[in-house]
C-alpha cells in the first residue's frame, strides 16, 4: 500500500512534488485553498531543488504526481533518462513562464552594441549575434546562459531564439545547468552570463538588481507549452475516477490563478518560505508581467503565464511532437516512428477533457513563433530542414 | 576486466559525510575513490577521474548540472543509468529512502556494484544517525542551560541554595510527571513574561 492510499479525514491523499515556481501556483492552490477538499482529496505537497530527484521520487512512488517538464516526461517515454518511471502527462501547467534574463554587464554590453529595450525576440536574439561575434573577434571567453534541464522547453526556446539569429548554441553561447532556485546567486557571482528560467527567477534578479530581462518565451512562441503535470502510469490506472477529481481541482485551482483580483492573496501564499520563498512583491511584479508593467515595465499580454485561460492547460499532442522534433533536432534523440508513437501516447489531452468542463477559447491556435515559421507535426524531417542551425 | 579496480567518484558538498563514505568504499576493497564537494569544474576534469559509478547526495541540487554532464561526456564512459539494473526496484528504493542517487556506466555487473551501493547506503544511514545524535546532544546543551538559569532565578528570588534550587526542580518535576528540563522551561520562560531577571 502506498501512502497515496491511505485516507486521512475521508479525503484521499496524493503526494505531489513541485520545484519553486510560480507555475507551480495551481498545484499549491488546489492544495491549500480548499480545491482539493471539494473533490474529497488532499493534496501533500513537497518541494524539491532538483528535477532529477522529483522524477527519481515518483519512480520510487514517493511521489504519486509532480509539477515537471514537459520534455522530461517525454525523454522518459523515450528511455533517455537514468531511471525510467513511467508517465502520463494529462495536464498542462500554463503557458509561457519564462524570461531570458542577463546580467548587467551583459545589458551594458548590448546597449554599447546598439541594441534597444524592446523584448521583441528577433531584434533581441540579434543583439547577442552581434555581442557573441564580438566577443569572438576580441578574443573573449563566449557568454555562459544557464537553463534549468536538457530536456525542458527552456532549452529549446532558447535555443531556437540563438539559432534563428545565426548563434549555435553550446557552441557560440555556452549553455550550463542551474536549479531555478540557484539562478540569481549564479547571476550575481557572475558564474553564469544570463539564464531562462520560469518565473519568479527572472524578477527576482531585476528586484535585486543583477539582471535584465532581454526577451520572454511568450516573445518567442506566443501561449508556448513548458510545465506539466506529471502522473505516474500505474497511479492513473488505480483509479481514473480519482484522477478526474484531480484534473478537476487543479483546472478550478488554476482558474482562481489566472484572476488578476486574487493576485495578492496569490503571492502571499507562493511567497512563503516553504513555497518559493521570495518576498511577496517579487511574485506580484511576476503575475504583474502578464499585463503591463513588469520588472523591466515590460508589456508581455495575456501570453505570458497564462494558468488556464485559453486553453493553457490542454497538453496538446502537437506540444510534445515538438518538443520531440526539438530533441532531434539538438542531437538528444533519432527520428524514429517508434519514438513519434511513444511521445504520443504520454501526452493525453483527452483525460483532462473528459475530466474538465472548460471555459470557452480552448480552440486558440497554439502555433505562432516569432520567425513567422509553422510547425508541421507530420513532417518532422522537412520542418528540421528550415534551419540552417541545426545537430541533426 | 572483473578484476579491474573499479573507480568511484563520490560527490558531496557535507565534508564529513564525504568521508564517512569514503572510508567505508575504501575497506570494500579494489576500488579508486575521488571525493570532490562540487560538480564545479567537473567537466574538464571527468575523463581524468573516468569514474565507473558515481555516487551523489539524493538531494543535491547539482544532480540536473551531473546528468547533463554525462549527456555532453562523449569522450569518456557515461555513466547513465541509475543504478546497474533498473529492475532491481527494492534496491532502487533502499538507495532513494537513504537518500543517495548513484550513477553506473553501462555493462558492470550487478555483483560488482552491489557492495558498493550497500555501502554507500549503509554510511548514509551512518551519518543521519550520527547527524540526529548531534541534535539531541546539542538539544540536551540547551536543556542544561535552562535548568542552570531556573536555578539561578530561584537562588535569587527565594535566597536558596543552589541544592536547595535544584531539589525544587526536581520535587516539582516529580509531582507533576514532567522532565526538570520542562519545569526549567517553564519557569524561565514565566520569569522572562513577568520581566524577571532571567540571567543566571
């Protein structure tokens, strides 16, 4: 029996991981405010630094779900990871969390190169081709961006971002592994350059004063896929009933998130020190950049963090086959139609709509990245083609 | 090849665990152990070390910077895989519930890795043990300073004797079932809200 299994006060309870991040905000509601008692379940929550450790704890069932990566619980489907656990992806969690963020001497370094205060993703990503080429040609070391994990949409945003600007990431730009807890000390030691991080981590660095926020992931791929909600397989199986309840807590969890009105309250709570342990203005300025006047008085519209409304949380098949598309086309993994078919079968958009009567506006159009390039998750190999900055 | 010294790398950033550790892989015999308390500097250095398993703290925040590194490592053995076979679920979890994560290149035999990771799991449980003791030492530390400033706040409140002071904690304590340091506690904490003398 596992602890999942056991019921306290007649409601069930289910472990759930989390690593602190305002996208974990839904989980953390759906705990502490009373949505999960609706649905006669209690959400125990714990948190971790490592993506490593959630993953390695729900394989050992410490954990029966986790707020996790999207392109971690692929790479898992896909046998990429140390230690396999087996995962449903039924949910989303929100849409477009992160910031890429860069030191100061960075910002002053672009600045002297020309570059503007816009966030817009092409003339940003251009600013760093002209920053990196410099550094070449003067002979200084190539500049050092942390994301948080191989497989994570962080990576690939970034990525992309570098390589439609003509910079090879790993290569003209060192990419380095940070927790997101870890980012602003790493910023202020200047042992890393910049980051892409998931909120509140890029507004943390703006509020301590070591960071500018260059560009977000809602300027590179407009309500782009990043966290979700992973379930172990066998827990789903138990009791799909359970599930539903579930998915239903979180959705009303992350409805009440998306309301401008309880952002206060909101922040408080993510605030604490067992949460993210931030001050609360520093989660506000945060939920603030979904509208105007973000850290860096940025405008970053509804794109930006978006917990539920249109449709943020349906983890949506072409999401995954993109991610995947992304891991071939870093090297991480081969084109096979084995793999296509394993990615598939871990995204279920279909639990979460038999579960969830949605608000309307979940038919809004997923695809639109900056470079005005469309996916076409049927053709893998052709999409690849299209850029020049590519592993495979 | 068996009989190959096998090389293990032991990354902990809690020195003294560290050593804990490696002194137990060292009696386990035919190993080479290299401690180092960071993954910093890792990358240059790991085609060096060329470790076969590598053994890390569960909670290390440095674990997603290591399985990157083994992902980019293309130079040198990788060691992948969690554990040698990730079938063996009741020793996964032994390891998980100790809190050590442990990476092993590919192709070891189970047999080979085994005493390794029964130690790394045993000098784990070693040193929590070790860790807790501490605690309840440092624990009682305080409980005996709490009872010498109860002593002292009746000495000077009721002109007693430090023996006399100390067999009233104790008489106290008796009738009312509790420890002295609880009576003590008590005491202290209602000469410090009535805005007593607490120093004693």
């Amino acid at each position: 029996m596992t602890p999942s299994e056991r019921s306290t006060a007649g409601n069930e309870v289910i472990r759930a991981g989390f690593i602190p991040l305002v996208d974990a905000a839904p989980l953390v509601v759906a705990s502490r405010l009373g949505f999960a008692e609706a649905e006669g379940l209690r959400i125990e929550l714990l948190r971790e630094t490592s993506w490593a450790t959630l993953r390695d704890r729900l394989a050992v069932r410490h954990l029966d779900i986790a707020h996790m990566l999207g392109p971690m619980a692929l790479a898992d489907s896909l046998g990429l990871t140390p230690l396999p656990v087996g995962l449903i992806v039924p949910m989303a969690l929100g849409t477009a969390g992160n910031t890429v963020t860069v030191s100061r001497a960075v910002r002053a370094e672009l600045a002297e190169l020309g570059a503007g205060t816009s966030l817009d993703a092409s003339s940003t990503a251009e600013a760093v081709a002209r920053l990196t080429a410099d550094r070449q040609r003067t002979g200084k070391p190539p500049l050092t961006i942390a994301i948080v994990h191989p497989y994570s949409a962080h990576h690939y945003q970034l990525a992309y971002w570098l390589g439609f600007a003509g910079v090879r990431p790993g290569i003209d730009v060192e990419l380095v592994i940070v927790p997101p807890s870890l980012m602003t000390a790493a910023l202020e030691s200047a042992r890393i350059d910049g980051f892409c991080v998931g909120e509140p981590w890029g507004s943390a660095a703006v509020a301590l004063g070591a960071g500018h926020v260059l560009t977000t992931s809602a300027h590179i791929w407009h309500r782009s896929p990043d966290k979700v909600l992973g379930v172990r397989h066998a827990f789903a199986e138990a009791s799909p009933e359970r599930l539903g309840r579930l998915l239903r807590a979180i959705y009303k969890a992350a409805c009440w998130c998306d309301d401008a009105a309880n952002h206060q309250q909101l922040a408080r709570l993510l605030s604490a020190s067992e949460i993210i342990g931030q001050p609360a203005e520093v989660i506000t300025s945060a939920l603030a950049m979904r509208g105007a006047g973000g850290p860096a008085a940025t405008t970053c519209g509804d794109g930006f963090l978006s917990f539920a409304a249109d449709g943020a949380m349906l983890a949506r098949e072409s999401h995954a086959v993109w991610f995947y598309s992304q891991m071939v086309r870093w090297g991480q993994a081969t084109l096979d139609a084995k793999a296509i078919a394993a990615i598939k079968s871990v995204y279920r958009p279909d639990l979460f709509s038999a579960a969830v009567e949605t608000k309307s506006g979940d038919t809004a159009s997923d695809v639109a990245f900056f470079d005005g390039t469309s996916f076409d998750a049927t053709d893998i190999p052709g999409y690849l083609r299209r850029f020049a900055i590519r592993e495979a | 090849m068996a009989q190959a010294t096998l090389n293990i790398l032991v990354i902990d950033a809690n020195r003294i665990r560290a050593s804990i550790i490696e002194e137990g892989l060292r009696e386990t015999g035919g190993v080479r152990v290299t401690v180092l308390d960071d993954v910093n500097g890792l990358m240059r250095r790991i085609a060096e070390i060329d470790p076969d398993v590598v053994v890390i703290d569960l909670e290390s925040p440095n674990r997603d910077t290591l399985e990157h590194m083994f992902q980019l490592s293309r130079a040198v053995k990788r060691p992948v895989a969690m554990f040698v076979d990730s079938t063996d679920q009741r020793s996964i979890e032994a390891a998980i519930d100790a809190g050590v994560a442990a990476y092993v290149v590919d192709g070891l035999k189970k047999e080979r890795i085994r005493p390794v990771l029964d130690t790394a799991i045993t000098r784990f449980k070693a040193f929590e043990r070790l860790r807790r003791e501490l605690e309840v030492a440092k624990g009682e530390l305080t409980e005996r300073k709490c009872i010498e400033r109860a002593k002292g706040i009746l000495m000077r409140t009721r002109g007693l004797s430090e023996e006399q002071a100390y067999a009233l904690l104790r008489k106290t304590a008796m009738n009312q079932s509790r420890r002295i340091a609880e009576i003590a506690e008590s005491l202290v904490t209602a000469a410090g809200l009535l805005g007593g003398e607490v120093d004693g």
